[in-house]
C-alpha cells in the first residue's frame, strides 16, 4: 500500500517503513507527526483519488533527524563590466520515516 501524501508545499510517495528527506518540519527528533492531506491512495489495485483530498486517511511519521542539504552555488557575471557574485546555500530538511498509513 502507497499513497500520495502532501508534506510541506510537496507532494511525496509514502510507503511503510519508507524513509524521506522534506523541508524542515517543526518537533524534535523522534517526535510523531501525522498529514491529512492525502491525495490520492493504492491498496494493491484499490485506488482511491481525492477530490482534492481522500477523507479518513492519515500518514503517520516519526522524525528522525534535522539536517542540511548539499550546498548549492551561485555565480552571477558580467563579462567586461567588473561584475562577479558568488553566493551559497543549504536548504533545511527534515528526514523522516513512515510508519503507517491508514
């Protein structure tokens, strides 16, 4: 069983015992979060779609862990007009592990 899950501005595939890196959530580590915002559900060929999402379904996770990404680097530049900027940046994640859905 799978199902479509909306978890920060983002749509994830959330599967049992599936670990996930999401934007940074708010708790503490090994807090449980549950998402309500399921959207669409398969139970082996079962498929229920939402309009716009399935009532009675929650994902439940537990957070594992706070981190930061890979830093990403950005370089502007101008040729001829003495213009360079560099700058860098990490985004916040949240790696978090499904426990069930249902």
């Amino acid at each position: 069983m799978y199902a479509i899950v909306e978890i920060a501005g983002q749509q994830f595939k959330a599967e049992a015992g599936k670990k996930l890196y999401v934007h940074r959530l708010e708790g503490n580590e090994g807090d449980s979060v549950s998402f309500d915002k399921v959207l669409l559900t398969d139970d082996n060929g079962t498929v229920q779609v939402g309009a716009p999402t399935v009532t009675g379904v929650t994902v439940s996770a537990k957070i594992l862990t706070h981190l930061k990404d890979d830093k990403v680097t950005i370089f502007k530049k101008k040729r001829r007009k003495t213009y360079k900027k560099t700058q860098g940046h990490r985004q916040s994640l949240t790696q978090i592990s499904i426990e069930s859905i249902g």
